[in-house]
C-alpha cells in the first residue's frame, strides 16, 4: 500500500487516467443511453413488433457496455505503463503519461478482446435475469422457466466472476511483456499460481484498509462540512431566518460527503491498479530472481528484505541483488 501510493503521489498520470476514464465513460454513458432508446423506439415504431425492438436494444446495450469496459480497461492499462515505467527506472523516471498511453496502446487489441468477454459475460447475466422477471410474472409453467433462467444467470454469473479471477493479471502481462491477450492470460494463469496466497490476501487486505481509510477520508469531509454549515452559512447567512443550525450542518455534511466520493473513487480506483501492478512486477522479480537474474526495480530495501523474509518461510531461497 505504501509503495502504491508512492506511485500514485509522485507519477500525476496515474490520476489524470482515471480522471480521464470517468469523464470520458461518463459522456459515453449519456449519449448511448439515449441514442439506444431513440434507434430501440424506432425500429420499433417501423417495424411494429417489439420483439425486434427488444433484440436492437440488446444489441445496441451490448456495444455500449463493450465500448464502456474498453475505455476504462484501455486507461487501467496505462496507469499500468506509468507503474512499470516508475518501478523500472530506478535511477531516473521516465515514467510518464505520454509513456503509459503508448504502451497501452500497443496492446489495445487484447485489451479489446478482454473487454469483450467481460461484456458477453455481463449482458448474458442480465439478459437472463430479465427473462427470469419476465417468467415470473407470467406465472403458472412460466415459474419453472424462471427458476431455470436464475439458475442460468447465477452459473453465467460465476463463469464472469471466475473469468475475471484468472485474468487477475492479464491487463499488466499484456502491457508489461507487450503481448497479446491469448498469451497474456496465459502469463496471468502463471502469475496466478506462483501468487496465488499473495493475490488471495491483498484482495481481502487491500479492501479492508483501502475501505478504512475511504471511511476515515469520508467522515473528515463530513465532519469539515457539518462545522461550516453549523458556525459558519448559519451565523453568517441564515441567522436572520432561524433555521436551526444542526440542520444546516446535516445538510453540509451530506453534501461534503457526496462531493467527496468522487476523489475518494479516483484516488482508491487508481490505487487498486496500481497495487495489482506492483504485485505482478513482484511475480516477475521472483521468476527471474529463480534464474539468478535481476531486474532494476524501484522497491524499499526494507520491503525487499520482507518478501526474502517472507519466500524463506515458503521454503523458497532468494538473495537480495546486493548478495
């Protein structure tokens, strides 16, 4: 975690990626929502039938959720390029977003190819529910084939799930090795099995200290909030009209702590990229230190000497590259 966020405080680019991200998936959100509606509708309004208008809305829904998946993997991707590059120049960083942009770039195809299993995956899962709402509703026979289509969508949902499990890695071996996505999820299969106890912890110890530290940053803002509303809008602006200060403060803190998830979403966003990224690049260090070779590498001696520390317990004996 402290490395990370050394990464994310000294590489800006890390930020201005998700930054990007959010605002450009955002945009894209809005427009084909509603250019899907009007293109469903009207199909629907030619054809009169509105099972074709239902099959162009799936189609239409699906393209947006590839195109939404891609942009925010193809930005993942880069903040990947950023890390590398930092963890891998030591001496002088290079890292930069210009850098990231064109490494992830490089690999846009398999990261295409990803976001489209992702998406597959995610509009089966829901093309399921809603037949199963559909049938339900319906009733009589149409409960046996509702029961059948959750039980359809929660075995999509697993292969979803399970599909992201072992790709665990696939966006930092794409980038980092500049491969494509078939030998990149192989490279994550790899990964997967030499840090399968390590990937296992940070999914549970990242989320708990990532969530803490978010609940922590959220109730400061709430708090910050709540002594401007309450001593200083009401005393100042409101004292004429006896609105009760408390109130004031509730609703200044209300709105301090929305406003405030969105930093909170980039910045914690940002850092579980780049915690991924780190423990990759901690799987690479293994794989060539195991050949007796090593990588120039950013990392703390005392966080070197931890992982030794911590392999020699798994009865794996490595030296630190100064031995």
């Amino acid at each position: 975690m402290e490395l990370s966020s050394s990464v994310v405080l000294r590489e800006k680019g890390t930020i201005l990626s998700t930054l990007l991200s959010i605002v450009i998936n955002f945009y894209t959100l809005i427009t084909m929502s509603f250019t899907n509606l009007f293109i469903a509708d009207y199909v629907l309004m030619i054809t009169r039938n509105t099972e074709y208008g239902y099959y162009t809305w799936i189609i239409l829904e699906f393209f947006g959720l590839w195109t939404i998946t891609f942009i925010a993997t193809f930005f993942n991707a880069i903040i990947v390029g950023i890390t590398h590059d930092w963890y891998r120049s030591p001496n002088v960083d290079v890292a930069s977003f210009g850098r990231g942009l064109k490494r992830a770039s490089k690999v846009q195809d398999g990261l295409a190819i990803y976001a489209f299993i992702v998406s597959v995956l995610k509009i089966l899962v829901e093309i399921a529910k809603s037949q199963a709402k559909s049938q339900k509703e319906r009733g009589g026979a149409g409960a046996v084939l509702a029961a059948l289509a959750m039980l359809i969508a929660y075995i999509l949902d697993i292969a979803l799930e399970l599909f992201r499990f072992f790709s665990f890695f696939i966006v930092p071996a794409m980038v980092i090795r500049e491969t494509h996505f078939k030998d990149g999820f192989r490279e994550s299969l790899s990964k997967l099995r030499d840090l399968f106890i390590e990937v296992i912890a940070s999914e549970i110890g990242f989320g708990k200290v990532a969530g803490f530290f978010a609940f922590m940053y959220l109730m400061l803002l709430g708090g910050i909030g709540y002594v401007i509303g309450a001593y200083v809008v009401t005393p100042i602006f409101l004292i004429q009209y006896n609105v009760p200060a408390m109130t004031v403060g509730i609703v200044s803190a209300a709105i301090f702590f929305l406003v405030g998830l969105i930093p909170a979403s980039m910045i914690f966003g940002t850092l579980s990229v780049v915690f991924n990224t780190l423990l990759y690049e901690y799987g690479v260090d293994l794989e060539f230190a195991r050949r007796g070779e090593f990588l120039p590498r950013n990392m703390p001696s005392d966080v070197e000497k931890e992982f030794v520390e911590i392999l020699k317990g798994r009865g794996i004996s490595i030296p630190l590259p100064s031995q």
